[in-house]
C-alpha cells in the first residue's frame, strides 16, 4: 500500500498545495513540525486549514522543547552554519513519525516547490521507500497562481504576511532586520525571549563564541542594539518598499514586502524549514 504525505509550513505554499491536492488527493496526510516557537499567526493558520480539510494536521515534534535543545548544545544558538533546530526539531520527528507509522510501506511526499523555483530543493530522505514529488513544478504553478489558488479557496493567507514573509520559528535567525522590528512591535514577549536566548548564548560562550556568531541571531548586533535603530531600519524599510512598489505595478503587498526585505537584507531563507 502506497501513503500519501504532504507537509504544512503555515506558509502560502504548502498550503496552496494541500488545497490543490485535496480533491486530487483526498488521502493524503497532513503533518507540521511543531517546533513549539512558531508564532500565534502560524497556529491560527494550522487551524484554519484543519477546519477547511475537515481533517487533522498531525503535530510532530521532537518530545523535547527548545530549551533542552539549547543546552544540549551547550548554549549555541542555530545559525545558518550550524543549523541543529532544523536536524533535530523538524527532520529527526519527521523520519521518526514515517518508520514508526508507515513501516516499511511505500511512502510518497508531496512538496510545495513552485515552478518557479528551479534553484530550490526539498526535503530528500534517504530512506528507499520515500518518494519526493513536486505537483507544483511539474504542472506549472507560480507564486501568482499559488495567491489565486489560496484566494479562490476561501483560505487567504496567513496573518504574519503583513509585516514577515516566512513561516518559521519567531527567533528564525534568517529573518531580516525590518522583520525583527515587526517581531518586537506585534510579539514583544516574543521579542524578548529572544533576547533572553541571546543572553543566555553569549554567558555560556563568553569570549569563546566565534565573534558573536552564536549569540546572536541577528549577524553582528545584538537585538538590543538592533532595536535601538528601530526608526534608522523602518525608513529604510519603507523607502526600499517605496522603490519595490515603483519597478512593478499591481503587486500583491508580500511580494512588495519580499522585495523590500531582500534589499534591506539579502540573507538566503532556510529551505528545509519549508517542511
């Protein structure tokens, strides 16, 4: 027997793909990687799809919180270099949850990689019995037909769009710094346990720490001192959203948005997180 599995990000992709696979694919299981530090936006997402599919998200996580991953790691943050969220609190649950559910049984994964995407790779197991396919590569879906198909369907997008153009964790460190600003602005609790990490990381590896590169999530400031060019890091924001909205007409306000941040910032996102 063949299982059908599709993971849900939270993000305007996948979930652009699991109501295009819906009627194609009414079998199909959904999973999210619950990290336990996604933002509010995210989970209310998850559980406006839950009641659109009129089935159940599986939740998979790694029975341990953050915080036990922290220290296990000796009080390192995540980093683009050093990506252990990733491994252990989203790849490891995800590999755990098919051999304990599926067996040996033949396993095929549904990824939401657009079309216009070729430089993008997903998820690939290693095991033989999981198959990676890509509906939307395949049948020619781009971002503007993924915004039809979230509109058309009623679901919309996720409430985060308005000012972050990622699913993710709330202390992502691929966010760029106008998304900090807005973490601290719509989440401040939020805000500030990310400073407490940054602290706890910077104590713990003191002159050790690689010149700052594990204690803080942002490159080279602090959230603190990132917070304190709040005004600086808006208007520069504004006037780069200024400029995206000028090049191109008639944009939807999160590729405006996406525009503006790449040029406030170019860091590449996380792909793997998109699981």
């Amino acid at each position: 027997m063949t299982r059908h599995i599709m993971g849900l990000s939270g993000g305007k992709d996948s979930s652009a793909l699991a109501v295009y696979l819906r009627d194609r694919l009414p079998d199909v299981e959904y999973f999210f990687c619950d990290t336990g530090a996604e933002l509010p936006e995210t989970y209310e997402y998850l559980a406006r799809l839950e009641a659109y599919f009129g089935k159940r998200i599986h939740r998979l996580n790694s029975g341990r919180d953050f915080d036990h991953w922290l220290d296990v790691y000796r009080g390192a943050l995540p980093s683009a270099n050093m990506r252990w969220c990733t491994r252990m609190m989203k790849i490891k649950p995800l590999e755990d949850w098919i051999a304990s559910s599926f067996g040996g049984e033949q396993v095929i994964s549904y990824v939401a990689i657009r079309s216009d995407e070729p430089y993008r790779e997903g998820y690939l197991s290693t095991k033989s019995n999981i198959e990676v396919r890509y509906p939307f590569r395949e049948d020619g879906i781009d971002k503007d037909a993924v915004f039809k198909i979230l509109e058309d369907s009623g679901v919309g997008v996720p409430a985060y769009y308005e000012w972050r153009t990622r699913s993710g964790c709330y202390f992502c460190f691929f966010q760029r710094k106008a998304e900090w600003v807005g973490l601290a602005e719509r989440h401040p609790d939020l805000f500030e346990q990310a400073v407490a990490y940054e602290q706890k990381s910077e104590k713990n590896h003191g002159q050790y720490g690689m010149q700052g590169r594990y204690f803080t999530w942002s490159p080279g400031e602090p959230l603190p001192l990132l917070l304190q060019r709040r005004d600086e890091i808006l208007a520069k924001h504004e006037a780069a959203m200024a400029r995206a909205a000028k090049r191109r007409k008639n944009l939807p306000l999160i590729d405006v948005l996406g525009a503006a941040l790449d040029e406030d910032d170019d860091t590449t996102a996380c792909q793997v997180c998109s699981i």
